[in-house]
C-alpha cells in the first residue's frame, strides 16, 4: 500500500468567537454542570476486555462515593440535553452503569453507558476535549454526508453522541467472511462513495478503527453503509495521501475488495454519483454551509507548513488555481467544495 503516515503529534486548536457564533446559530451550544476535566478525578480504573479476552485499550473508571452521586446526576442531564432537549422527566428512571476512559489515540475520550431501568434499554455518549477542527469534522460530515450528526458544546467541552455500527477493523476480522459474494460488491461501493467524501471533505486518517460498517436489511437483502466516527484530524495533515482511506494499510481488505469486485468504469461512476450527491448537499444547504466556512476560515486549523504542502499537491491533480490562492485550512475546503459545485451537476 502506497501509505503515507501523519508527521506531527496533532494539537488541540481552541473555539474562537467565529466558531462558538455558528455553534450558537445551529443550537449546538449547551450548559452543563460537567467539564471534560471533572471526569479526570476518579479514584481507581481497571482494564476492559471484549468477549474474546483482548484488550479493548479503555479502562473502566471508579470514583469516590460521594463524587459518584453528584456525577450520575449530571451525566444523567447531559443525556437529556442529547436526546429530549434537557427534559429531564425520565430522569428518575435513567441510571449510569460505567464510566470508560481511552488512553488510545489524540482525544482520550469518556464514554458513558446509560441504560433506562424500566426496559434495560442502553444507549452511550461520549466527553471530549472541545478541538474546534473536531468540531467542523462532525459539522462537515454532518452537511456534504447522508449522516446526521448529533453533538453538543459547553465551553471546553464537547459531547458526542454514539454512532452505531461494527468498527471496520472488527468486521475485516470477524464479519466480511460471513458476507455473500453480492454483499461484498455493495461493500465495495459504499467503500469508493466513503472514501469520496473524506478526501473531498479532507477528513484525515480514516483507518479501519475510525469508522464503522453499518449492516441495515432490507426486505429480500442485507446492505452496508460505512461512515466516520472520529474526526479529530478534519483538515490538518499536509499530505493529500492521508485524506484518501484506500491508501492505508488498514483498510487493505476493503481496497482489495473494490479492485476484486468492481470494473474501472463502475469505480468512475460511483464517485461521480457520490460528487453529485455532495453538490446537491450543498446548494440544499448553502446559507449554513457559507457560515460553516466562514468560521473555519477565520479558524487556525493546521500548521502553515502543512497548508502550503497540500493546496499545492490538490493544484497538481486538478490544475484549479484556486487551491493555490488559499491561505488557511478552511480555504483549502472552500476550493475542493466549489470545485465540486462547478464540475458536477445535479438533475433537477
């Protein structure tokens, strides 16, 4: 595979008033009696294990008895503010079976199991540091995708909720065996249209870990879709090669599986329909999406060293002299998206 890896440790950029004003607009902003940092002070942590004995990399938290009571209630608020717009009257019936923390990765995040006692139904959440480009990752994905994105913001915090779906590197390993011929050639699909939109939307390192395969059945057949569920590096890496998820050896099994099942023109043909479908996204959704960019532009994302690098690798595959005029992240995202709108119409 022909993979490039991410040079930097990626920093954290902070919410500055462009951002916290769309944020604002868009209802995305919230209170809570909870930071990101309250979640830091527990007492103790064990490892967790899946059915298989492996190591998950989260650990399971405990908190002293009396922080633990004054917790529950706040998450337990937080999952209203998520889900029924802060109406708290199924609160009594709500309770928080775990607390995990991940030590994996650049977000280290919380993940809250909260399970409604009446049904045992179960659902979870997640608190992370607020990074503004983690931000505009889920608003992209949110806009230019066929997914609705469901999050909040207080302050310093950001809360997002679960995506449902199997981790691509555990179907790779447990799943794809047991598709039909059929199912994996829709695979192969989904696959192509996926990697469309994180390239153009340059959404950065989509290994197999960072998103998941959504099995859905319909009446006579099992389909697939596979979307992100990290967005911690949205427009930061200097290589083009890093917002293309064929190019990682991670995800080998599923290029394979385009270059095994699907002929050139159908690969052509499907990027070309997930294009047209990300046009008319965004003419559907212009005003929000004009306000979007203008925030990420008045935004530090990314070093100057990596936007140099990559409006000068897009400019020599699409020769758009925009991409050369850009000055900053949000630029770069404004050029690939217009570009998109110029070259790709959309039936009426």
């Amino acid at each position: 595979m022909n993979e490039e890896k991410p040079q930097f440790k990626k920093q954290y950029f902070p919410i500055n008033a462009n951002l916290k004003s769309y944020l604002e607009k868009y209802k995305r902003l919230t209170k809570t009696t909870i930071f990101y940092d309250d979640l830091l002070r527990f007492q103790g942590s064990i490892a967790v294990f899946d059915k298989d004995n492996k190591d998950t990399l989260w650990v399971r938290l405990f908190y002293n008895e009396f922080e633990k009571v004054e917790l529950d209630t706040s998450l337990k608020k937080i999952y209203t503010l998520l889900h029924s717009d802060g109406d708290e009257g199924s609160m009594e019936y709500l309770n928080v079976d775990y607390i995990d923390f991940c030590t994996f990765g650049n977000s280290k995040p919380f993940r809250v199991k909260i399970r409604n006692i009446l049904n045992d139904n179960y659902t979870h959440f997640y608190i992370k540091k607020a990074d503004a480009s983690r931000i505009f990752g889920l608003e992209l994905e949110h806009i230019i995708s066929p997914n609705s994105i469901n999050f909040l913001v207080f302050e310093d915090t950001l809360i997002e909720e679960h995506i449902v779906g199997i981790p691509g590197d555990i179907f790779l390993e447990t799943n794809l065996k047991e598709c039909t011929e059929h199912e994996k050639t829709q695979i192969a699909k989904e696959f192509v249209k996926f990697n469309e939109r994180c390239m153009i939307g340059l959404l950065g390192d989509m290994r197999s870990y960072n998103f998941v395969v959504i099995p859905i059945y319909d009446f006579d057949q099992r389909i697939f879709r596979i979307r992100a569920i990290d967005f911690d590096q949205q427009s930061y890496e200097g290589s083009f090669k890093l917002y293309k998820p064929h190019l990682f050896k991670e995800n080998f099994k599923f290029s394979e599986l385009v270059q095994n099942k699907l002929n050139p023109k159908s690969i052509v043909q499907y990027q070309i329909e997930e294009r047209s479908i990300i046009v008319k996204r965004l003419i559907d959704t212009k005003t929000r999406f004009k306000r979007l960019i203008d925030a990420m532009k008045a935004t530090k994302l990314a070093p100057l060293e990596h936007i140099q690098q990559l409006q000068d690798e897009i400019y020599e595959v699409t020769l758009d002299i925009e991409f050369k005029k850009a000055n900053s992240m949000g630029e770069i995202v404004q050029a690939a998206l217009n570009f998109m709108i110029r070259n790709y119409k959309v039936e009426d």
